[in-house]
C-alpha cells in the first residue's frame, strides 16, 4: 500500500466510528428522554391514586366531604366529590403530566366500591 492509500483507509474508518458513535448517542438520548416521561406520567397516577384513597378515608369520616386541593411531594391532586352514586375524580397533576381517576362508590351503611379507573 502506498502512503496516500493508508491515510484514506484511515479516514473512511474514523468517518465510519464517528457516524456509529453519534448513532448510538442520538439513540440513548431519545430512550432516557422517553423513559423520563413514562416515569412523570406514572407519578401524576400515583398521585391521583392517593388523592382517591384519601377521599374514600374523608367520605368515612364524614360523607358530606366534597374534596379539596392537596399538595403530594412534588405535585398536587385535586378531588370532587359529588352526584349520585357518589363518585369521586382525582387528579393528579406532576409537573405538565396529568392523570385522572374516577371511584364510583355506593353509601349505605358501609362504603362499597362500584368501580375504581382512569378517565381521560
């Protein structure tokens, strides 16, 4: 090989490492970027699950409770509670994430859950 050819060989290999590394780069930022709002989003449920939890636990203590605004750790749910049957919405807000949860529940001389899911 002549001494041209080498430094071209050369070339077209660190060209090739190059392209492969900011591939590899590009990949891992978009992953960590999506896993970082599958990781907000699942927060925001949590606390929306608190706020229904905290709801049902006011209900029993006084079913006249019509909700309220709470702050948990980082975030805040917000609860309403009203019509019949009672249901309850939480929703749990994590920076821009917002998730909702909706607690159909039935008073009588004991508090039954009808349905417990997440709205939109």
């Amino acid at each position: 090989m002549k001494k041209g050819q080498t430094l071209i060989l050369l070339l077209v290999f660190m060209s090739l490492i190059v392209t492969l590394t900011t591939a590899a780069v590009s990949i891992s930022i978009v992953n960590s970027v999506g896993n970082s709002s599958m990781q907000k989003g699942m927060i925001a449920y949590d606390i929306a699950e608190s706020g229904a939890e905290n709801a049902l636990l006011r209900i029993l203590r006084d079913p006249t409770y019509t909700g309220e605004t709470l702050p948990i750790g980082n975030g805040t749910v917000t609860i309403t509670v009203g019509g019949n049957p009672m249901t309850i919405i939480s929703t749990g807000q994590y920076g821009t994430y917002q998730r909702k949860i909706e607690v159909v529940t039935s008073l009588g001389d004991t508090l039954s859950i009808v349905s417990w899911k997440e709205i939109q």
